[in-house]
C-alpha cells in the first residue's frame, strides 16, 4: 500500500467533522454562560450588593455550580454538545481543577484527589500566583503602591 493509498483510506474512514455547526454551538454556549453571568450580576446587585462584591458572587457562583456540575458527570454531557462553548475561561478552569480530582478519587483522598487535582491547573495557579507576587514586590518597592 502506498502512502497515497493509506491517506485516502484514512480520509474515507474518518468521520466528516460538521465545523459549522461546532462553531456555532461553542458560541451559543459561550454567549449563553457569559449572558448567565451577567444576569446573576444584576441579580446579586439588586440584592444590594456592591457592583465588586457582585462580580466576585458570579465568579463564586459560576466556579461553584461548574464543580457541581463536574462532579455529577453533567458538565461532560454539556460538553459534547457545546464543544469549547464550555471553555469560557472561568468555567473551564473550574472543570480543569475538579475533573481530576473525581477521576482519580478512586485512589484515596491524598494520594488520588488531593494529588491530582491540581495537575493540569496547578502551574497556571503557581506561576499567576508568583507573578503576581513578583509584581506586588516590585511596586511595593518602588513606591508605586
């Protein structure tokens, strides 16, 4: 078999993948959680929160309701649907640092859950963490703070 033969054998077993339509689901789910977060924004303020204290209960909420919905097994079946629709920043990360920590549980709670769950969002927390330390230091030490 040539190399020519194998690709088209290749392209002719592999499924057409519908990009239009997975794109536009990835939008609608993306536009829909950032238009959640909006309203549970006006929600919270209504509530008589301060407009800083509200954006810090949306992020609360959103990572809140991301886990749960990691933890039960949902947010993968919203996934295939919604593609990188659920990879809107905040919920993305939130599912990053759950979703290993329930495949793993089966190992124990140190060595399992508490160990990997930090895998995959782990550095992304330890370098923004020094970062911001870093720069923290610098202004501090500058006078610009």
């Amino acid at each position: 078999m040539t190399a020519q033969e194998y690709q088209q054998m290749v392209h002719s077993r592999t499924p057409h993948s519908p990009l239009a339509k997975d794109c536009l689901m990835a939008f609608l789910f993306g536009g829909g959680i950032s238009c959640f977060g909006q309203v549970l924004r006006v929600l919270y303020e209504r509530t008589g929160l301060a407009e800083a204290d509200a954006k810090l209960a949306v992020s609360v909420t959103l990572i809140a309701l991301t886990a749960v919905l990691t933890a039960t097994g949902a947010f993968a079946k919203i996934a295939r649907v919604a593609g990188a629709g659920t990879a809107v920043p905040i919920t993305g990360f939130a599912n990053s640092v759950v979703s290993p920590a329930v495949e793993f549980n089966a190992e124990g709670r140190v060595l399992g859950t508490a160990a990997k769950m930090f895998s995959l969002a782990g550095p992304v927390i330890v370098y923004g963490c020094g970062a911001a330390a870093l720069y923290g230091l610098i202004l501090f030490l500058t006078g610009a703070a």
